[in-house]
C-alpha cells in the first residue's frame, strides 16, 4: 500500500512543531524540516504502534513524514575547503508521521 495523500489534524502538527522547535531553541539550533517518503519497518512498528494487526496491515507500507533536523551553520566568509559538517540535532525528539501513526 502507499500513501498517495493525508489528512491529519492541524493541532498536533502544530503541537510537535512547537515542542520541536522549543527543544532545537534550547540546544541554541535553528529548527529545519524535511518532507521525505519512507517505508513502516517492523522496528518502526514496533516501537510506536501497539495494535499487533495495525503492526500487520502497515508493514512495508510507504509513508510521509516530516523530518527535523538542524540548519547548518553559516560558515565564515573566504574560502574554507575544510568545515566540518554542522552537529547533530539535539536528541529527545522524533518525526512527524503524516501516514497515520504517531510517535
């Protein structure tokens, strides 16, 4: 199965977007999110979905999520061929599942 369009209550993307955002504020990053496809693995399932057969029907099923992660930061100016890539995002927080179930 594949998720071809959603419908998802507005209010609790608004929460996690602010929860989210609230978090990245307190590690001093700027919150970014990225809108991909992925797939419901069994370790996925497993870890946020309780009903054994809802575990069953979404196996391998292709989903949308939105995806936090933190905006790099601006690199000085001239020429630096060597920046290291920016940190990780702060840890506690999960994505946004857009294909039915929610961390």
């Amino acid at each position: 199965m594949i998720t071809t369009g959603e419908s998802f209550q507005g209010q609790g993307l608004l929460d996690w977007l602010t929860q989210t955002k609230a978090q990245y504020d307190a590690a001093g990053k700027t919150l970014m999110v990225n809108i991909q496809l992925g797939v419901y693995d069994s370790s996925y399932l497993n870890t946020y979905q309780p009903d054994p057969a809802l575990r069953s029907k979404y196996l391998n099923r292709i989903a949308i999520f939105i995806v936090p992660y933190a905006a790099p930061q601006a690199a000085p100016q001239g020429v630096h061929p060597n920046i290291a890539p920016p940190p990780p995002p702060p840890g506690g927080g999960t994505g946004y599942d857009l294909g039915g179930i929610y961390p």
